[in-house]
C-alpha cells in the first residue's frame, strides 16, 4: 500500500509548476500574404503582434508616437539627412485602393511632404498608380499584398521625401504578370524598380531575367523571410539581392548595433551563373545577398493602413519587404542608377567606412557557415553590409 502510495505522489509532483515545464514560445510575427499559388510569387512582409500573439491596429490618431521606427530614425540610422530628388516603380500583384490616402495620413502624421497625384510621367515627385497596362483597370484587390504595397510606399518616403513613387499594380501574383508590370515601370520612366516578393528558385528562371537587362535601371528584390534558403528573382544575377537585419538604436536614433535577422533569406543559387563583380569561393554560382537592412518585425517601420486583414490604423511591419524599398530608396538618390552603376558602386565600396559590416547572427545552418552567418566582409544573409550614407550605392 505504502508503495503505491508513493507512486500515485511522485506521478502527481511530476505535474506540478516545479517541474520543468515545455517551453511555450508566443509568436509575435506574421506573413501579410497569404500562401500563393503554385507558379506564383509570394510577398515578404510580416507584422508584429502583441504579446498574446495578435495582430491589432495602433489607434487612428495615437497620444503617443505609433509603434515601430519612424522616418526620422531610419534616415538617421542610414546615414541619409538630405533627401535627393529620384523615383521608384514599386511593383506589387493586385490592388490597394487606398494607397494613397494612406499615404497622406502618413506624410501628415510625420511631417513629410504630401505627395500630390501624378498626372503625366514626367512629373517629379508625385504618387502615380497604375495596372499592369499603366492604365487605370486595377486589379482585384487584396488584403494581404495591399499591405506590402503600403509598407513599400512608405517606405520609400519615409527614406527619400521628394522621391517620386509609382506603383504598378499586376493583375495577379504571376509571373508572367509580374514581369509585365516590371516593363511597365521601365516604359514609364522609373529608374529604381522594387521588388519585395519571390518564390523558390524554379529551373526556368533564367528566362526571365531579360525583363532586368535594362541600361540606366536598377532592378531590387527581396531575399526571403524564411531562413537560409534562396528566392528568385534576388537570385538574378542582374538584380540587387536585398537581405534583411535587426537594427538596435541608441537613445540619439543612430545605430546602436545591426545584426543579421534570424528569417532573412540567403544562400547559393541553384541556376544563376556566377556574376563577373561576385568573388567568393564557397558558391559557384550567384551569391545571396548584395547587401542589407532593417527587416525584423520586432525593429520594423511604423505603418499606416486602412485595407489589410487586420483593420485601420497604425503596424509595426517589416520583413524583406521593409529592408528591399528602404534600399531602393537610397539608390535612387544617387548618381550611379544603372544596373552596372550600382554593382560596381557597392563591390567597390567592400570594407569601406559607407558600409556598415554586419558581422553577428545567422538565419540558419549551412556550409560553407559564411552562406548563413553573418561574419567579417561578405556574408550570406547581410551581403557586404548595411548603408552608411549614399557613398556605396
């Protein structure tokens, strides 16, 4: 009796606080997009929720500052004071009916200029919206990809003020339409065109890397919130690879620290054949990514939405759809726009002082490590670095 006694006691202390508990991890990071269809891209933006793990809008008109950086961090952060006039295709599936209310609510919000409506193409800083066609046909809208299209223009403005932004709407998350909206951007003049969606590499890829061989254009995309693993088109070895960070501020805004993000994406291209300015040994082929910055959704970029899954209001949202605008804001700013211009800008500036090297974190394992773990010089996940200033784009 005795013995059994002592049995029924143990099994119960084996269940009480004491014991050492399964960990009960909350997650506080979300995909904006829903899961795409075979053959289809995928948008890299991701919100942060609260600590029960739900996603709940800001209020309209906070007392306090919204969560997440505003636009006077990033700029200080990178190293960017002055605004220099440039423009942006940003080129998204689907359409966003209030991108540019929103956009105005967040100029206002943060005292930067409100951009009026585009009403030709050769206009200077405006907000133009377009289809596929550079018509005015939107597309279906949709929640998800509506929300990217807001954090790529914000983004944008929150980084170049006197930028002006197009954004061209394709019909569908296709690639066929994608690269239709991409010529769009060109024909309609923009000389920085940003991506921030992607899909796993596919064995036909290479065939559409002609819609990125334009000269006097930089093409930019987004590695991927997934970890190690590569995406196309960052794998294109005539696009800027975007890979994303964590970026701590200091009480002043500056950069305290910069550390590769966990779900960044990087690694070695299956299919893209090594580019002439790309000169590590553990790849082959092409090498992701060129460079990084912000995208963790714990240190994204404050938001403002009134078309999402979630309701109106203010996000704290990143993503390598924060880090791939944020960079393509910069580039426009400079004079070296090409394609080749920006390559040769950036692998020139390796371990230079308008370079910050991303030297700690990793997004996962892999061998060679450099592919997944962030270290001295070129790495995987953060490329050659984050911007210090426009010197190395």
């Amino acid at each position: 009796m005795g013995s059994g006694i002592t049995a029924v006691v143990l099994a119960l202390l084996s269940w009480l606080p004491f014991s050492t508990p399964a960990s009960h991890v909350i997650n506080r990071t979300f995909s904006v997009c829903t899961a795409p269809a075979d053959g289809d891209a995928a948008c890299s933006a991701k919100v942060f929720g609260d600590t029960s793990g739900h996603v709940h809008p800001a209020a309209t008109r906070p007392a306090a500052p919204p969560p997440g950086m505003n636009p006077s961090q990033l700029r200080t952060a990178y190293g960017v004071t002055v605004s220099q006039a440039g423009r942006v295709g940003i080129v998204v599936a689907n359409d966003n009916p209030n991108a540019q209310t929103d956009l105005n609510a967040y100029s206002q919000a943060f005292g930067l200029p409100t951009l009026p409506a585009c009403k030709s193409t050769t206009q200077a800083s405006c907000f133009g919206k377009y289809d596929q066609r550079g018509g005015t046909l939107y597309p279906f809208r949709d929640r998800g990809w509506a929300f990217e299209a807001s954090l790529d223009v914000q983004t944008v403005h929150a980084l170049c003020p006197t930028c002006r932004i197009d954004l061209i709407e394709a019909s569908s998350a296709s690639f066929n339409n994608l690269m239709t909206a991409i010529d769009r951007a060109v024909t309609l003049g923009d000389k920085v065109v940003s991506m921030s969606w992607g899909a796993g590499e596919f064995s036909s890829e290479t065939n559409y890397d002609s819609h990125f061989n334009v000269p006097g254009v930089s093409f930019l995309a987004a590695t991927g919130d997934s970890g190690y693993g590569t995406l196309w088109p960052a794998a294109s070895g005539k696009v800027v690879g975007v890979g994303g960070t964590t970026l701590t501020l200091d009480g002043t805004g500056a950069r305290l620290a910069e550390t590769a993000w966990s779900d960044g994406g990087s690694g070695c291209s299956r299919y893209e054949a090594k580019p002439a300015w790309q000169h590590d040994t553990g790849c082959s082929k092409r090498t992701i990514a060129d460079v990084a910055a912000d995208a963790d959704p714990a240190t994204g970029i404050a938001i403002y939405s009134t078309y999402n899954p979630y309701g109106n209001g203010w996000f704290q949202v990143g993503g390598t759809s924060l880090s791939t605008p944020l960079i393509a804001s910069l580039v426009a700013q400079t004079p070296a726009i090409s394609q080749a211009g920006v390559f040769s800008a950036l692998y020139g500036a390796a371990g230079s002082a308008s370079l910050y090297d991303v030297t700690g974190g990793s997004n996962g394992s892999c061998t060679p490590a450099y592919l997944c773990t962030a270290g001295t010089g070129y790495d995987g996940p953060t490329g050659l670095g984050a911007p210090i200033g426009l010197g190395a784009l």
